[in-house]
C-alpha cells in the first residue's frame, strides 16, 4: 500500500474510532478497483476524493459519478433570471406555464450521480482528485453571453476526460425567444428561457459522457436524435408561434432503452 493511500486510511479509521465506540469502522475496498467504471478508484470513493478546495467528497463506489463544472459568466444572465439560488441543472425542477409545460429530472434517469463544482474545486485541466490517485476529469460546461452567432449551444463528443468545449449561450437564447415570442407576456418568456437553458444544459453535458444518442447520424447533426423525438438529446427543441404567441416543446426525457446503455465516463 503506498503512502498516498496509507494517510487516507489512517484518517479514515480515526474519525470512525474517534466519533463513537458504538459506531462500526467503515471498511473501504482494497485500491486498484473502479466496479462502477466511473474513473474514480473505488478505496478512494469510498474514503473521500479530496479536492482541491478543501472538500472531501465521499461518493458510493456502487453508483456511476460524474463531477461537472457549471461555469457560469461573470455578467452571467442565468444567474439574474434564476436569482440568488445556485443555478444547478441537474436538480429536478418544473417550468410550467403559457406556452411551456415541462419538467426536469437531471441526469438521475441515467444512472449517473452528478455533482456540480466550481473551477476552485479542481487541478489544473478539470482533474477532480487532488491528491492525484485518480486522473479522472470533470465535465466543464460554460456559460457565454457573446451574441455574435445564431448558434445556442455545442459540445465536443466524448467522455469527461476528452477536450473542454461545452458552451451554453444564453443571452442568444433570449434574444431569440424574444423576438420568436413578442405575443407572450415577459413572464411566460422568463419561463421559456428557464426551460430552454435547463434543457441545453444537459443536452451539452449529455455529449461528454459518452456522446449520446447511441449513434453518430450526419442527419442528425451527430450523436442526436431526430427533432420531436421528445427526447433530451434530440437535434434542437421545436416550438409553434402564431401571431408571435409561442408555444414550445422542450423534451425533459432521456431515452431509457438507449442513453444510460450508452454512457461512458471513461
């Protein structure tokens, strides 16, 4: 056993023998195993992955765990439009409302545990452990306010330890919902941008845990499903305007008999 993992042990077995008699020392599995493929060693899940913040994370070296950077600008419009509550897109929450109706359940449905950090809890280029046992990476999804553009969101293809390219653009977003929806109040539009962020939020992060939908498609614009498809990663989210009134169609669900299948975190 090298030092590295010695300390973590030693500190393990103190808080356990120190919290009280009656408790029974928690046990970690012996390192060099990762049975839920997540890139995290499951000794080091299970004794607490330090990062770089300070924070000791424990994590179930049964479950699938994904750490996740929501990087948000420092004029950030997310933050004004969702107020002073952490923005976090993997929460379940529901939008419902004139001319939208949905809700959203993360990424649970996955079978992934997602855990929102900030980029003072990582090293360097997003890696989560700071004690270096594990190289695994952090999705990092950024928003940008940059209006010069027509497109709303992109992603690169791939796993968390692949390239760094997850982008939201949220202020093209209102802009756009804004002048498609002059017929609806600013209320309802609130509720539309509210909706549209969340869901291009785990659309993008979606296509760095493995790429998903199950297969590239050039029709589709690569790893999507079709638009309608009512699925999170379908091509782009569909609307009806009439009179400049909207309704939209923003999908919540991830396809349960092809997406988790085709998760990889590694």
């Amino acid at each position: 056993m090298n030092k590295k993992w010695f300390a973590i042990y030693a500190a393990t077995a103190a808080l356990s023998l120190g919290a009280s008699s009656a408790l029974a020392q928690t046990v970690c599995p012996t390192p060099g195993t990762d049975n839920d493929n997540d890139g995290f060693d499951d000794a080091l899940e299970c004794a607490g992955i330090p990062l770089v913040s300070g924070t000791i994370v424990r994590t179930d070296s049964a479950t699938r765990d994904v750490f996740v950077i929501v990087a948000l600008a420092s004029n950030s419009l997310i933050q004004q439009v969702f107020g002073t509550t952490p923005f976090n897109p993997f929460n379940s929450a529901g939008y419902v409302g004139s001319g939208v109706n949905v809700t959203f359940n993360g990424a649970g449905p996955l079978g992934v545990n997602v855990r929102v950090l900030s980029d003072a809890d990582v090293v360097g280029d997003r890696l989560v452990d700071s004690s270096g046992i594990s190289l695994q990476k952090a999705v990092r999804i950024a928003e940008s306010t940059d209006t010069n553009g027509s497109i709303l969101g992109n992603c690169q293809w791939g796993t968390p330890d692949g390239l760094d390219g997850c982008v939201v653009y949220s202020q093209r977003i209102k802009n756009f919902i804004d002048s498609t929806c002059p017929g609806n109040t600013a209320d309802e539009r609130t509720l539309m941008f509210k909706a549209y962020v969340t869901q291009s939020f785990l659309h993008e992060t979606g296509h760095s845990l493995g790429g998903l939908a199950p297969t590239y498609n050039s029709r589709t614009g690569g790893y999507h499903y079709k638009s309608g498809s009512g699925f999170v990663m379908e091509q782009s989210v569909t609307y009806s305007a009439k009179n400049g009134t909207c309704t939209w169609n923003i999908s919540p669900a991830w396809n349960l008999s092809a997406d988790p299948q085709s998760v990889r975190l590694k």
